[in-house]
C-alpha cells in the first residue's frame, strides 16, 4: 500500500498520485491510498463505495459544499512514474486530469479540520470511461445522501480559473437508405453515399452560436464525426451513416437540443432518414447567481485570478446539475493538455488553486 | 474423382459439374474431373497449368478460336449439389455463372472433332476473387502461345445473347484530410467529413453518359462506393475517404478514363485531397467488326437470338482485349442471377447455347 503523506507540499502530493498507476477500471491501489490517508482523521467520516470515497465533515455548518474529483486516467503513454521539468512543472499521465487536483483536495481535507461550510470530499473511479460505469454517478444513484450539497466544486483542470457549468453534447445517427445494385448496372440501385450529401452540405454551411448564459458565452458546435457507407467496392451503397456531434448551450434543455438537432437535419430536405441517438447528455447553467458560487467567485478573485468563465467540455459537473446542486469547474493545469502525450501541470496552478479554495472554505 | 460424362446432354452436364463444389481456391476437384474428361480424346491437346487445363485442336485450320470459361464460383449457400425444379430450370450455385457455360465447352470439346477453326478450349481457376489471381491471367502470363487466337468466346452468362465487349472499371480513394481536434472545441480543427460535402454534391448531381461503340450502347457510371471519416465521437474527423467506382466506355483507354474521372473529382472545388487509384481495369471493345465476329454473329442470328448488345459488367474479355484478340461474351443464363442465392438457369438456354455456337464451328 502506497502511503500518501496529506500533509506534504501540495505538488509532492501530486506526483505521489500520479506514481500509482491507475487507469480506468484499475482504481483499486489509489483508492486504498486515499481511504487510508483519510480514515484516522477525526474531523471527517469516511465513506467507500467500490472505488469511490466520500469524506464528509459534520459540523454543523449551515451550508455544505461537495468538491469532487475523479481517480483515473487515460491509458498511460509512458509517462508514470511522473517527473519534474525544470521549469516548474510535475510532468505524467494524470498530472492535469486530474491528479493535481485532487491533491488540492486531499490537501485541504486534511488541513481544514474547522472549515467555515460543511465540506463532502468526493474521490471516485471511472471518469474516462462510458458514462454507465462513471464513479460519481454510481454513488449518487445508490447513496444519494452522500453527494447532498448546496453547491459543488469540480476540481477538474480550468488553469485555476473558475468555469461555470458546462455545454451539453449529445449524438445522433442519421442513417441514410439506399437500395444495393451491382456497381456496373448503377440505375438499378439508389445510392445511399450519394444521398448524403445536402446533410454535409447542410453541416458545413451551419454557422455554430455563440449564446450567453447566466453572463458566460458558450459555444456550441455540431459536427459529423464519424460518416460510413458501402459494402464492396461494386455494389451501390444501401446505406449510409452520418454520427453529429451537438454540443448544446445550458440555455437549452435536453428535450430543446433535441429539436434542434433535428430541425438542423430536417432542413436538408433528405428524404426518408432515420435519426437514432447514440448518446444524451444534459448541460449544466454555470450556477454563478448562488450565493456560495458568489462567494466562492470573490475569494478567488481576490487571489488576481481572471473572471470566471463557461466551461465548453461536458463534465461531471452535469451531473450536479441533474441533482438541483449548482455546480462549477475549478483546478489546476491547462485542460488542453489533458489526455496529451505530454500532459504536464504548472506548480505554481497547483499552489495557487489549493490557497484559493482555502481562502474560501475559512472566509 | 468425379467422372464427368462429355457425351451426356449438355444440361445433365452442367448439373454434373455444379455437384462439384468448386469455390474460388478450391477447384482442385472440378479441374481433376475436367482434365480427366479431357485427356482420352485424340483430337486435343491438353495442358494443366496449375488448375487451368488447355485443350486445343491442331488440324492446320486458316484461323483459331479461343472459348473460355472458369470453373470456380463465388461461396455456396445450401444450393450444391443443384437439382431441377419443374419447370426447366437447373438450380444451384454455379449454375448460372457460369457451370452451364462450361458444360457447353465440355460438350462441344469432346463432340467436335473436325471443327471448321482450330479452337482453344480454356478453364480456368479462380475468377470470382482478386484479379491477380485470375488463372486465364496466370496462363496468359505463363504460357502467353496457350491462349493465341484470332478471336474469343467468353461463355460467361448473356442469357445466350452476344454481348460485345465490356465497360472499364477503376476505383480510387479520395482522401480528404481535416485536422483533429477535441469535438468540445470544434473551432479548432477542420471538419474532414464536412469538406467532403462538395465531392458528394458533384458525384449525386452527375449525369453518367451512355456511349455507343461500334454500334453498342455501352452505359457509364460514376458512384461513390465506400464512405469511412471519423476517429471518435468527441474528436473533429482529420480524415474523410470518398472510394469512388468509375465504370467506363470501350472507347476510352485506361488513360483517357483516369483524365476523365479525375476531372470530375477536380470540379468539385477540394482543397488539398489525394486521389490514389486501388483498381484499374481496362475495357474492351467489342470486336464485333472482326470477320470471325460477322460470321459467329451471323450464326448466333441464324438461331433466332436477338442482336448483338453491349456488355456492361466487366469480364475477363478485357484480357483478351489486352491481348490483342476481339472477344465478346455469349453464354446460357441470365447475368442478374448470378452469385444470387436462387440462382437458376434454364436448361433451354444451354442447349440453346450449345446449339449456337457447334452452328458455327462447323459451318
């Protein structure tokens, strides 16, 4: 069992975390370390569900706040144990997604033994993966107590700013029908790759919104992101698939990205289409307007930090929103880097994302 | 070893030969049995090459005939051994494409023995796959004198109507490259399925010409035939490939038909594509104006069968074509029902067929 020293330098803590190795579905050794650096504090009740660990302060407070963040990685690429650049970076798989940040919150949860709301520390398992095995999920269908909160922080990589909510994405097949013919008596046939094609004109014409909520610009985006059609290379296409990409604005409920979606794809006059979704996934509103988001918002501010702003990837922080609990992004490391070969965290975001979040829970 | 009875009528032949499961790489059986068949006659001469078997008279005749046909066929589907249904059809795979054609060979090789042409009777393995390993291409390689001739006849299935010639076909892949991005953050990247809109726009908007040649209405076509972009679906695809089938016109050569479907891929207006061809099947002319050509038309007339027409599909005629010797297709069976899993031909097109062509070889 690898020991995780809570109390070290929030950076050291870090690379302890991203030398355990701990690809999805392969969280059990990092999980044992975080339940046992947490069990002998006296301030917080532990809690394990499989891979996910949940410590709960009880005092009393009249507001609670949930700050969560995920165990595994992407596959690693070489790049476990991790290492220090010289310039001032911890450098491996995990480092920015998000390594980093649960080490601010294993931090914090050892030091503040007297925080000024009630605090539940959420470490799961399971992020990177389908959403059914997702970790969070999983502990909020089966012990929904446990992630009860007012609001909630998700310590995934912003570069230490604050990004509210999240766009949601959703994916539909749209599948195209032809009717097969040996390619060298064409007339035959009607082919299917053929009759795709006001679809991607349609979709390379679409001009994405930029649409504002709650103060924050999101950006949406619909693409194509996977096309197939064709069954040997002499018969006419009897089918062809078009798979869109719709990341939504928290303005639109799921239900209005849905007809969105398939007005965009009704506008292109295709005849005789299927549209089949593979994938739906609400957006969150950033949430900026509570009063703990408010608050959380000054005393990160007050460390020089720049205004908040939307966050356009889907996140967890989705699933706050499904539970009534508003919710935003914050943590180290640049989210461009998450998942690169060469994924790598500033120390100086590390440092500085732990002393906002302490700012804040002792204000 | 399967005892093949030449002398039988023609159709017991043929049945004879589809109870042979023959599929391509696996005609070891048929082409015993036909070497078998073959060897006690005195009148040919008869080569094995692998499991294509030559046999060929050499009475001193003025002019050569080439007949072919190969014995493999495409996968059985519970339709071998054949059986007659009631009314006058053989029914079983091969039947049709092309075991009645063979069996009219057959019939004929061991029949005539003093022939007004030399003829060259040829049988060949392995048509139904790669067209590197087409047995009439190994002999042609191998023992070019082996198929010499002035002109041939191709028993592949024409319903016993000449069909004169064969369109070209080619296939190329146009790859269309985009460049990847996370799908959250689509403005990153370029959509490579997107700017396949234009391809797809010009392939379903042109208009396929019907070309006449020698007197033969030969109908192009130009289809997309394949589809594949997309990597994920939250990454922007870096990559769309568009495999297009040209089938063209004896009047081009390979040459003047790339020209040609490269200019219309050019017209759609891409950026930056790669054209890369996977296929490249010469056509051939019909040869309908070569003396032999007149007098076997002329006889095939006699019989009371419709006029000569175009093939459309391509058939090893383009390497006879290649070599330099007209050739045209003339066999039993409808060419719809071929690799059909009802596959059937009539047994009065097989006698029909055999008729046709001992009218002209001993006219």
């Amino acid at each position: 069992m690898t020991h995780l020293d809570l109390a070290a330098p929030v950076e050291e803590l870090a690379k302890a975390l991203v030398d355990i190795p701990s690809v999805s579905g392969n969280e059990d050794r990092i999980a044992d370390a975080v339940e046992a650096a947490l069990a002998p504090l006296a301030h917080l009740e532990v809690t394990r569900l499989g891979n996910a660990i949940v410590a709960r302060t009880h005092l009393g407070r009249a507001e609670r706040v949930v700050i969560a963040g995920h165990l595994d990685t992407v596959p690693i690429k070489g790049n476990v144990p991790g290492s220090w650049d010289g310039d001032g970076f911890l450098v491996g798989r995990g480092s920015v997604d998000m390594k980093a940040g649960v080490a601010v919150q294993l931090s914090l949860a050892a030091a503040l033994d007297a925080p000024t709301r009630d605090i539940t520390w959420v470490f799961y398992d399971q992020e990177e993966v389908e959403a059914d095995r997702n970790g969070l999920g999983r502990v909020a269908r089966e012990r929904p107590d446990l992630v009860e909160g007012d609001f909630a922080v998700l310590c995934e990589p912003t570069s230490g700013v604050i990004e509210g909510g999240c766009n949601g994405t959703m994916r539909a097949e749209v599948r195209i029908p032809g009717r097969a013919a040996h390619s060298a008596r064409a007339w035959k046939g009607l082919n299917a790759i053929h009759r795709a094609a006001p679809l991607l004109t349609t979709l390379a014409a679409y001009a994405a919104e930029t649409i504002t909520v709650d103060g924050l610009d999101y950006r949406e985006g619909v693409n194509a992101v996977r096309i197939a059609g064709g069954i040997a290379g002499n018969v006419i296409p009897d089918e062809c698939v078009v798979t869109i990409n719709y990341r939504f604005a928290p303005c639109w409920s799921l239900e209005e990205a849905q007809q969105r979606l398939e007005a965009l794809v009704a506008s292109a006059g295709l005849d005789g289409y299927h549209l089949v979704y593979t994938d739906l996934s609400g957006a969150a509103r950033p949430g900026l307007d509570a009063p703990l988001a408010a608050s959380f918002a000054a005393s990160v501010a007050a460390t020089g930090v720049e205004e908040p702003r939307a966050k356009q990837g889907w996140t967890d922080v989705a699933r706050f929103g499904e539970l009534g609990i508003p919710a935003v992004n914050y943590g180290p490391g640049d989210p461009e880097l998450a998942h690169a070969d060469d994924e790598r965290c500033p120390v100086e975001d590390i440092r500085h994302c732990r002393a906002g979040l302490e700012a804040w829970l002792t204000s």
